[in-house]
C-alpha cells in the first residue's frame, strides 16, 4: 500500500518515506500518529532503530523517531504480541 496520501512533514514532524508507506498499511490514524509523537504515555531509547531513536507511546502507537531532526522513522502497533499489518489495520478500525 502507498503512503502517497500521507503528508512528507506534519505537526513540526518530517515523515520518511517508510513511515508514510506504513502509515497506510496499517491503518493508522496520522492524528493518534502527531499525538504519540508529542504527548507519549511512554517514551524510551531503542538505538536497534538507529543513532538517536527514541520509540514514543501513546494508545495502541508505537512511534520510532529522531527527537534531534523531528524524523518519524516509522510507526509500530503497540503490541507485545507477534502481530502484522492485518492485525495493526484491524486494530486501528480497518478491515483486513
């Protein structure tokens, strides 16, 4: 699925192309998406993402970001179980 419905930059955030690709396959709200960035529940360094990734939670969204360039790197269901993109479009209210 294309992320070509989803902005390149939103919220003071600059979304990659990989983040705007599983945005829309996994049926994620670009809002729950913003909030999670900036309001998480829970935020905590994953560096297995890269140099400087944090993962910010809010909900059922696991954001991976760059906090230093505003990058969002890509958009995780916040899950402890295995799960795919079926499970994640389920879960945001899609069907799969």
């Amino acid at each position: 699925m294309s992320g070509m419905n989803i902005p390149h930059t939103a919220g003071g955030w600059r979304f990659t192309r990989h983040a705007r690709e599983q945005i829309a396959a996994r049926g994620f709200d670009l809002g729950d998406v913003l909030a999670a960035c900036n309001q998480p529940e829970q935020r905590y360094t994953s560096y297995n993402f890269g140099p400087n990734r944090w993962v910010c939670q809010l909900g059922r969204v696991a954001v991976v970001v760059d906090p230093t360039s505003r990058a969002v790197i890509t958009v995780l269901l916040r899950e402890t179980e295995v799960w795919d993109d079926e499970d994640a479009r389920r879960a945001n209210g899609h069907p799969a």
